[in-house]
C-alpha cells in the first residue's frame, strides 16, 4: 500500500482530468437526451402510452444531475479510513455552506461532517488546499483506538440499504416481466411484440449501465475506509462517470427500438433536404 504514498506530491493532474470527463459527460448528456426528448415528443409516431413520459423523464433528471455535476464538480479523496467530499466551487458567488447543502443534496451524503487533522494535512498537501476555504463533508470510519464510529458508518449502511432494495425491485421486475411476458406477447400484434422485446432488452441493459458508471464507484469508494488502508489516492476520478451514465441511458434507448431509430433518420433526412 506505500505505492499510494510514494507517488507523486500533487494530484491536481488527476482533478483536471477528472473534470476534463465531467464536462465530455455533461455535453454528451446534454445532446443524446436531448435527441432522447425531442425524438419521443415529435420524432416517434407510435403511441407508447404512459410510458412516453417515463422516456422524457429520465433523460430530464440525467440533464439535471449532469447540470448539478458541472456546476459544483464536486470531488473526493480517500485517506486511510476515511475519505473526504469537496467541492472548490463558489457556484453564482455563494457561500461555503450553500455548497456543502447542494453537495449533501448530490450525493444523498447525510453524515456528520468530521475533519481529521491529518487529512487537513493530507489536502493541503496533495491538491494545495485549505480546508476552511472549501465546501467538504467527510467521513471517518474508525476511532483513535479502533472502535467503529457507528453515527459516520450509518451513511454507509443507508447507501447500501438504498442499493439493495433499489436492486431487489429492477431484479424482481425484470423476472416476472421475463415470466408473462411470452404469455402475454401471444395476444399482441408482431410490431407490438417486437416492440415489448426490444424494451425488455433496453431494461437489461439499463440495469448493467448504472452498475458500471453508478454502483461501482460508489460502492469502492464507500466501503474503502472500511478496509483501513494506509493509502491516500484520489477517488474522485471516478466520479466522473456520473455524468456519463445519462448519455448511455440515451443511447442505449434510441440503438435498440426501432421506432427511434427510424424517428432518427427521417429527422435526418428533413434536415439534409433543407441543406
């Protein structure tokens, strides 16, 4: 684990890069939702009934949040058993605290704030900064002499509760949609059948999309202070592929059904005809 330690003083490389991600995210976000949107309010002319809002709703909350993400860029750096959630932004010249309740409201993040000495140490050596001048919430998992802080661990256990359930409910779904599903096809037309099968594969893949961009992260960078390492390395990288997930949830829709796909070329043909 010294290999953390050893490397170089300065992780601002890894800050600019991360954000470098974030803003690609936000702008991938912001075109393939769009696209999203806009093909599902006049592009597509079948009928998908109350699920046409579920289509303009989710890419709506991934504009939002890649919103949020670009503004705040919020940041987190794991040290030892604990890591620390910053953000170096005065988004519209507001104060440190309005920072900190809009990063508490990004990431759900509701523990104490705790700020260890040595990770004060520990900023102002790796990123050059001070700790009084930043919007941070932290979390510690141990005490001095061991024991468990159970009030900074609870953040923990909620997440994963969060995670659980939230899993349980799209595992749960997905088995019994799969059980009647042939059922219930047998009593549809063949381009509504197809249509039904091509969104249940797009719930496949929307499954697999946050547990890479979503999941992943968080559950490594949450359950790192568990282990006690004697690392310091900047986990905040990963939290670039936030902004990532909303694209792919796009595109993921708009590649597989059919309908937008031939919403999206008839879109581009209008357009090349008015060229």
């Amino acid at each position: 684990m010294e290999l953390f330690q050893n490397q170089s003083k300065s992780y601002k490389s890894w800050v600019t890069i991360a954000q470098s991600v974030a803003e690609a995210g936000f702008c991938s976000t912001m075109v393939f939702c769009g696209i999203l949107i806009f093909l599902t309010i006049f592009g597509v002319k079948r009928n998908f009934g109350s699920y046409k809002y579920l289509l303009i709703l989710f890419p709506a909350v991934g504009i939002f949040f890649a919103t949020v993400e670009l503004i705040l860029y919020p940041n987190v750096h794991s040290f030892n058993a604990g890591y620390f959630f910053y953000s170096t932004r005065r988004p519209f010249g507001v104060g440190i605290e309005i920072v900190t309740i809009l990063m508490a409201f990004y990431t759900s993040i509701y523990a104490s704030t705790i700020c260890m000495l040595s990770v004060q140490e520990e900023l102002l050596y790796r990123y050059d900064l001070t700790i009084t001048e930043i919007a941070r919430l932290c979390l510690v998992s141990y005490n001095e002499d061991g024991s468990l802080r159970w009030r900074n661990n609870s953040s923990t256990i909620d997440m994963t509760i969060f995670m659980i359930v939230q899993y349980t409910i799209v595992i749960y779904c997905a088995i019994v949609m799969y059980q009647k599903m042939e059922e219930k096809l047998k009593m549809l037309s063949v381009s509504l059948r197809n249509l039904h099968k091509q969104f249940y594969k797009t719930l496949l893949l929307q499954i697999f999309t946050p547990t890479l961009c979503l999941f992943a992260p968080v559950v490594f960078i949450i359950y790192l202070p568990l282990f006690d390492l004697k690392i310091s390395i900047p986990t905040g990288m990963f939290l670039c592929a936030f902004t990532l997930y909303p694209a792919l949830d796009a595109m993921i829709v708009m590649y597989i059904v059919t309908d937008y796909r031939n919403a999206a070329k008839s879109c581009l043909k209008i357009v090349r005809l008015r060229l």
